[in-house]
C-alpha cells in the first residue's frame, strides 16, 4: 500500500458520509429501495472522482454494496422485498456479454503484440507516407486510428511509440517532435471511440443499453461513430501538422517487418482475422459480437497459441471496472433512483437538442477530470433513465454519451494514450489541453449538434 495523497483521505471521509445520509435520512418521499441506490451512487461518485481507492475497487465494491443493500440478499431487506433483483443478477455484471465481448477483444490485442502483428501492420500500412513530415504524420494517425478499433487504445499507442521513437531522438528539439508525439494519442483515443472494442465507454454504453433491452451490433456502432472519427481525425491532423511540423519537413522511419511464420503465428492471424471478419459481418450470420468475441478465446487456448499466463496478462481490472460500471446501471433502474433523481428538474422543458449537447458538455467535463470509464459509469445509466423518462432514443443518448466520455483528452490524465505520450517527456501538458481542447470542441459540436440529425435522417437511428 503507497502513501495516500490529501485529496484521497477527504474522498474516503466524504465517501462515508454520502454513504450514510440516504440511509440514515433519506430525501423526503424516496422509496428505501432507491434511497438505498442513492447511497450507493453517491459513494461512487465520490470514491471515482478522488480516486480514494483504485477504480477497480469502487467497482467491485458498487457490485458487493448492491447484493447486501437492494438484491433479494439484502441485509433487512426493505419494503417491497418481493421485487428485488436477484443477488445473481449483480454478480452476472461480471460475466455480462460485453465483457465477454472485451476479454476477446484483449486477447487478440495481446496476441497481436505477443507475435509482433500489430507493429509489422504498422510498418506495411505507413510506408506509402513516409518521406514529407506532414504526410506522413497523416499516415502514422490514421493507422494508429485503425488500430485502435480493434486492439485497445494504450496498447496501440505503445506499439506506434516503438516505431516513433528512434525517430524523435533523431529529430531536432523543437515542436515537429511535440507535433509527432502528440499525433500518437490523439488517434489512439479517436480510433478508439469507431468500434465496440476500441474503448471501455463504448463498452459501457453497450452493456447499459442491453439491459434495457436495445442491443447494438458491432456494424451499427460502426456506422455511428466511424463517420465522427473520420472528421475529428482528419481535423486533428491539420491542426497538429500546421502548429507543429513545417512544411517540407523531412521524417524517414523505420519500417521493417520481419513477420513470424511459426505455426503458432498464423493460427492466431487467420483466428484474429476471422474474429474481425465475423464482427463486420454481423448483419450477415446473426451471431452476437459478444458470441464471436469468445471464439478466438476458445481456439487461442485450445491451440496452445495462448495460455494461462496470457490470460493473467490480460487488462482485467479494465473489464471489472466495465462490470461495476454495467451493475451500477442495473440498480440505478432497479431502484427506481433514475426517476427520482430525473423528477427534480423538468427536462421535458428543454428542447431535445438541448438535452443533448447538455450530455455531450457533462460527457466531456467529466471525462476530462476524471477517468473516461468512470465518467461513462457514473453519466450513462443516468443519461439512459432521462432518455426513457421524456421519449429520447435510449441507443442515440447511450452512444453519444460514451462518444462525448472518450472525446475528452486534454490532460494527461484523461486517457492512458495520453499519460503514455506525456512520459516520454516530449509533450508539455499546455500542448495536450491545447490539442485536446480543439478535439473536443470540434467533436463536441459535431456529436450535439450534426450527428443526431445524421443517425436519424439515414434510418440509422429513429
């Protein structure tokens, strides 16, 4: 156990507190149930924000608090015990479909790293760019985008700063090599939002909006927010290259790939492939993302491709923070604290239009302070209950939602793509708010104002 910094030790007390109130005085009119859930969520929010203990450990303790306080376990259980949720239902979070969907999605990204896939990708797919710095700055951010999509957004950053690096001890000090480390995360984080598996809000918002019975293909997300990572990226790169990269500028990298052909390496591509293949194909076989995301898992192990250690290497206090984040949404809706706390403002006043760039401003706030998976814990299954409550798309609000959450990247907390670039000392945090604040206005102001009216007048979304 390290030293506790100040603002921890006040989120424990304040967390305690909060967690006591509802159930010692609860707002006048509350059912017990929800007064219970409210003190819950109130102790989240605190224990998230500060960071008192590890956000793992909110999570799990957001799962343990629900089964002892408003599932059929409950200790003095309250009134109206007959319609508590099963205990089963909470500790289901943790194997919810989209974990599963995850735990694939991680298990290639650590194959692809293991076997050098992803940077030999990287290498093949850059070097139609290299040469002109800022064209090939362009190609460096949309493979790193492409990525993304499909392995997580640190691990891909990781693998593109082995590529980079050499060349930024090349470069001269200055602002082309500041340019060139910022463009890293900033694809990274918005690549990240263009598929299920690129981010933990969009797997979030997945996993709230199944337990409302609104599912999502892995396609369909793909068409609501490939179109936003497209123009933010091609956004980005423009202003990166024109504040940081002269023009005429000369950048060579190094872009051998030496592919490894043992057996092992191309059961696990022809397996990764086809788990990709599968998930854009959806629409086509009707297999559930999350049935095709365990596929690779099954074969990866079966073959002895992966094994135990692999699967202990795996980012699973990311999945059990999805959980906490998925269970949360459950109780706030089982609870019926969702409709009390939406009852003390009426939102049916407000345009639509209105409500929805309020979310995206909340998403990007939070996001930007704290991190971007315990926003979209905390504002989603919110967000969700508002959305049934006045006649909003559940699906347009829980994805515009987790996009808003993952548009937030100014600090170098606000994103692991982002602390990764700020360690390797090229990357002042006034260049990343800078940088970070041009990605989430631009995508800020597309997601409230453009997108919604796209989704709907394609049919995507009613």
């Amino acid at each position: 156990m390290g030293p506790q910094t100040r603002l921890q030790r006040i989120g424990l007390v304040v967390a305690l507190v909060v967690f006591v109130w509802p159930l010692v005085a609860p707002p006048s009119g509350m059912d017990p149930l929800a007064a219970r859930m409210l003190a819950i969520f109130l102790a989240a929010i605190v224990l998230w924000v500060t960071e008192a203990i590890p956000l793992v450990a909110t999570a799990t303790l957001v799962i343990l608090l629900e089964v002892l306080l408003i599932s059929d376990q409950a200790l003095r259980a309250p009134a109206g015990g007959a319609d508590l949720l099963p205990a089963a239902t909470f500790f289901a979070a943790l194997a919810d479909p989209v974990i599963v969907l995850f735990l694939g999605g991680f298990l290639i990204a650590d194959g692809a790293a293991r076997f050098g896939l992803d940077r030999n990708i990287a290498a093949v797919l850059i070097r139609p760019f290299v040469g002109d710095a800022r064209r090939t700055v362009l190609g460096l951010m949309a493979i790193t985008a492409l990525l993304s999509m499909f392995v997580s957004n640190t691990a891909t950053t990781a693998t593109m700063f082995a590529v980079i690096v050499p060349v930024l001890a090349a470069l001269p000090p200055g602002r082309a090599r500041t340019g060139l480390a910022l463009a890293v995360p900033v694809a990274a984080n918005v690549g990240g939002m263009g598929t299920p598996v690129g981010s933990p809000p969009n797997a979030i918002a997945l996993g709230a909006l199944s337990s409302r019975g609104e599912a999502v293909s892995f396609l369909g997300w793909m068409l609501l927010a490939v179109p936003l990572v497209l123009v933010v990226l091609a956004i980005a790169w423009w202003y990166l290259t024109r504040r940081y990269v002269p023009a005429g500028t000369a950048l060579d990298l190094d872009l051998t790939a030496a592919w490894d052909r043992s057996p092992a390496a191309i059961v696990f591509s022809v397996t990764a492939a086809t788990t990709i293949l599968l998930w854009l194909t959806e629409p086509l076989h009707g297999l559930a993302s999350s049935t095709v995301g365990f596929v690779p898992v099954v074969v990866l192990l079966a073959t002895r491709v992966l094994g135990p250690k692999d699967l202990q290497n795996l980012q699973w206090h990311v999945l059990w923070l999805v959980a906490g984040g998925i269970a949360l949404g459950v109780g706030i809706g089982a609870s019926g604290l969702d409709a009390w706390l939406l009852g003390l403002v009426a939102w049916e006043a407000l345009p639509s239009s209105a409500l929805i760039a309020l979310l995206v401003l909340t998403g990007l706030g939070f996001s930007t302070v704290i991190s971007s998976s315990a926003a979209a814990n905390l504002l989603i299954p919110l967000a969700l209950g508002l959305a049934g409550g006045i006649g909003l798309d559940p699906t347009l609000v829980g994805v515009v939602v987790a996009l808003a959450c993952a548009l937030a990247m100014a600090l170098p907390i606000s994103t692991p793509p982002n602390a990764i670039a700020y360690a390797t000392g090229e990357v002042a945090t006034r260049d990343m708010a800078t940088s970070g604040i041009v990605v989430g206005v631009v995508g800020g102001t597309l997601l409230a104002f453009v997108l919604p009216l796209l989704w709907v007048s394609t049919g995507l979304l009613s």
